[in-house]
C-alpha cells in the first residue's frame, strides 16, 4: 500500500512571488465603495482569468477590511498602508473623486514609522491617509512610471449624491484635494479624468492594467503548445500558494517519505481539504532545496482538458521528448492509436527513470486530482496502482 497523507486544519506560508502582478487600490473609503467592489467582484476576476492563460497571477490589495479596529487604535494604519504598497510596487491605482479623506492625528504615527519613512516627519497630523499612500506609491518614486495610473471621477457624479461622505468637510480640505490632483496631474503619471460613474472608472482600470498585462507578458501562441499547457498548471499551482489547510508538519512528512525512496505516496481528504494546495506548497518547497530533481506535476482540475487521460498521456510523453538528452538517440512520438498512446506512456517513465537513475537525480511524478479522471480511462494507468 502506498503512504497517504491527510491533509488538516495546520497552516503554513506562502513561497515566493513568481509572474505575479499585485495591484494596490488607494481611495477614500466611503464614497468609492461602488467602485471598489465592481473591482474586486467583476474586473479583477475577469483579469485573472485572461491572465491565467499567460501564466500570470493578479492580486488586487483592497484594504477596506484589512485593518482592524484594534489595529486602528494601536497606530497601524499607516505602516500597514506603507507596507502593503511596498510590497505591490510597482503596481498601483490611484482613485479620487470629491472626498479629501481621514486625516491621521500626530499621535497616530510610531517613532519606527517616522524612523523607517522620514519624509513623513513634514507631513504629521495635516495630510490624509490618501495622500500619504499616493506619496509613497507613486509621487516620491519615479521608478513607478508605467505601472501606476490614476483616475478622478466626475465631479457632477459626486455632488449628485445626497450622502455628506462624498464631499470634502471643508474648504481647507477641499484645497488639499484640489492642490493633490494638480500635482498628480503635474507629475507626467496616467490620470483619466471625468470618469462618469463607478461603472465608468471600473472598467477604465480593467481596460488599462490588461494592456500592461499584454505589454508586459505577450500572448502566449507565441509559445508551443507544451508551454502553454506547462504555464497553464504553473499558475494553477501558484495560486494556492499562501494560507492552507496542510501544514508545514505535512510537507515534512511528504519529504520524509520521498527522501526515504518511498516509491508511491497517496494524498487523501474531503473536497476542500487543502490537497492540492499542499501538493502545490509541498512542490514550491522541494524545487528550492532540491533543483536538480525531475518532478513533472499535471493537476487534473487545472482546465476542461487536463481532466483527460489522453492530455495527460500526451504531456508525459511530450515531457519526456524535452528531458530526454538527444545523445541517448531516444525518439519519442505521441501516436493516435489508443493502445500505442497508452503504451508510449510507459515508454515515456521507464525512459525518465533510466535517466535520472544514471545522472543521480529523482524522478517523481505528481497527479493531482485522480478522482477527475473517468474510471475507464484509470485501465491506461495499471502501474500506478
């Protein structure tokens, strides 16, 4: 019987960032909650389902529920806005309409911050956490050119609204507001502006970070069918990097067994368990302390096709034509025929395990989510049982 691991309630962190674009979203709060939620709900979905074909991850950084109330009290607010648009950079989107925003009292800013961010010394207690963030994400640091936009809303939308939250309290405010867009204006950074409704600026952020989404990491039929299929299971896998149920206890005893030459091991649980996200961990982990080994993972849940036997089979054997070093003079083909597919596959192992056995690397071969797989496809796989 192979070893089996179920995975539980333990968690552990996220790997490293790889073709990953992390948006931060800057606003006041209150009177861009339209906008903020058509983002989170319908325009970065839509983006990270295109983007997820080029092999790319994005994020968007909504703080709206990120900071708690204690966290308020304690003074986190602003190393913790800090924080997050450092780690975005150089991604971030800038919205204004009407509204200046909270401004932080004096008291409110730590000696580390002030210590950590001395520009902040000029600012204490008169600018608002909206300004602050635009000053740190983008104004203070030219490097961002390219990467950050910003986008001011129609003022006759705002003024519409009967809500006091969508104007500025007063006129000292509304100078700030007002000295704050000329400078961004100044700053040579993308504003669009007059943006009619919440719908309006939604859809001009979508429109603009999916051009530098194409600009950045072009189509992907530039690349052969392999790699997109390659890159298609990579961002499966990357995007259940992070918080899992697992545990770093469970990637241990992975490694355990396949460090002792454990030749099947078998991942069991409930749908939603964290399988897959402990595979994915558990891979992002092992690739770091062992470069050298072979592991070829296929993630049956990773698009309508991969669920096949006949994909699975194909990319196997089409793994091993790469791998394989042309001075062994090993051809491999993917046929037609059922039988010869089927049998071409095993080919295809003994030939990879040969090779890692004769160079000293380790072969392993990750199927995640064999309980896709039709059960009368399952007869193409008698060596795996």
């Amino acid at each position: 019987m192979p070893s089996s691991v179920t995975p539980a309630a333990d968690q552990v962190s996220a790997g490293p960032n790889f073709r990953i674009i992390r948006v931060f979203l800057s606003s006041t709060f209150r009177d861009f909650m339209g906008e903020r939620d058509l983002l989170v709900k319908e325009v970065f979905p839509e983006l990270r389902r295109k983007a997820r074909e080029r092999g790319v991850d994005v994020v968007d950084v909504d703080l709206r529920w990120g900071i708690t109330e204690e966290e308020s009290r304690q003074g986190k607010v602003i190393p913790i806005c800090l924080g997050e648009i450092d780690r975005c950079r150089p991604y971030f989107v800038g919205m204004l309409g009407e509204r200046y925003g909270w401004i932080p009292p004096a008291d409110q800013y730590s000696l580390e911050v002030i210590e950590r961010q001395d520009w902040l010394k000029n600012h204490l207690g008169g600018v608002s956490v909206t300004e602050l963030e635009i000053l740190h994400g983008v104004l203070n640091d030219p490097e961002m050119a390219g990467r950050a936009f910003f986008y001011f809303r129609d003022p006759a939308w705002s003024k519409k609204q009967s809500q006091p939250w969508f104007r500025c309290d007063n006129d000292e405010e509304k100078e700030k507001l007002k000295d704050l867009k000329q400078r961004i204006r100044n700053s040579g950074f993308p504003v669009a502006e007059n943006l009619a409704d919440p719908k309006a600026l939604a859809d001009r952020i979508g429109a603009d970070l999916w051009e530098l989404i194409e600009q950045q990491y072009p189509d992907l039929d530039e690349a052969d069918a392999l790699e997109r299929e390659e890159r298609q299971h990579a961002s499966y896998r990357r995007s259940r990097l992070g918080v899992y149920l697992g545990g770093k206890r469970y990637i241990k005893k992975l490694q355990g067994w396949i460090d002792a030459g454990q030749q099947k091991i078998m991942i069991t649980g409930a749908s939603g368990a964290g399988k897959s996200a402990l595979i994915a961990n558990w891979m992002e982990a092992h690739q770091q302390s062992y470069p050298e080994d072979l592991v070829f993972a296929h993630h049956l849940g990773c698009s309508n096709d991969a669920n096949a036997i006949r994909p699975l089979l194909a990319r196997l054997i089409e793994t091993a034509k790469q791998q394989l070093p042309e001075v062994y003079g090993y051809s491999l083909a993917v046929p037609q025929d059922w039988w010869e597919l089927v049998a071409k596959a095993a080919e295809a192992l003994q030939s990879l395990g040969r090779w890692a056995q004769q160079n000293n690397y380790r072969w392993i071969w990750v199927l995640d989510g064999l309980d896709r797989l039709d059960p009368d496809d399952q007869n193409a796989l008698p060596w795996l049982w």
